[in-house]
C-alpha cells in the first residue's frame, strides 16, 4: 500500500497508527513496522520504498505561473533552470519568458533576480541556463498581448 508521510513526519497503516517516519532510512523504517506489525502477525516481513520526495521548503524549487505544469520540485545538485523548465513541462502559449523572475534568498534577505526563459528556450542561449539553488521559487508572469 502507499501511504503519504504527514507533515509532522509520521505515517499511519492499518494496524500501525502514528508512527515516526521522517529522519529515518527505508530499511530502519522497515524494521519499526515489522516490530509493531509482530502483536498481529506472525514474523511479518515489510519492504518500504520511496516513490517521491518533495522535502521541506528550504530543499525545494518552486515553480507558480505560465508553466505547463505548475510544481514544486525537490532540489537536485547542480540543478539548472532548463531542468525546472523539463520537469515543469515547459512555458505555456500565454507565458511571458523572458519577464520571468527567480526568488532567492541570499544572507537571510529576500532576493529577485530576472531570467530570459524565452531567450533560453527558443533562441537556444545557454547563458540564460542559471544554477537553481534550494528555496528558489520561479515566477513566469503571463504576456499582456
């Protein structure tokens, strides 16, 4: 079965209500079902896998406006913005590009930097392919014509 990890870093299953998820590795957290599944069931033997990981503010990038496919994503090492935009699906036929702005915050202050995501996606310019950071949040604005 699947079941989401709650914002306070806990899962609950049938049979095992609230237990501590966050902080912990698939297999240690293998080991704590299986020791609260033993009261019901003989010798139980549990596999966790992760199939997604969004992570806390701090460790995503958020993508908001004429995207085709508005996310938040979790931050990668050595994550570039034509990488949001794949995972984002690109811009969609209302987006103003190269009006796009990224939100970054720099020694504790907040910080908007330009981006010219039309220069990069249509003209091919890789010198508009910035370095994302964790936290950053990627505004595309729609077009006015």
């Amino acid at each position: 079965m699947s079941v989401p990890v709650r914002p306070d870093g806990k899962i609950t299953t049938p049979l095992v209500e609230d237990l501590q998820a966050s902080g912990k590795t698939s297999s240690q957290l293998a080991r704590d079902i299986e020791k609260a599944l033993a009261k019901y069931i003989q010798d139980p033997i549990v596999t966790v896998v992760v199939t997604g990981f969004v992570g806390p503010y701090s460790q995503q990038i958020r993508v908001i406006g004429q995207a085709t496919k508005p996310q938040t994503l979790p931050y990668r090492d050595n994550m570039t913005l034509i990488d949001v935009l794949i995972a984002v699906g690109g811009l969609t036929t209302f987006a103003d590009g190269n009006a796009a702005s990224i939100i970054r915050r720099v020694n504790g202050k907040q910080q908007q930097f330009s981006v010219l995501l039309g220069d990069l996606i249509i003209d091919g310019d890789m010198s508009a392919n910035v370095s994302m950071q964790p936290g950053d949040v990627l505004i595309i604005p729609e077009s006015f014509f």
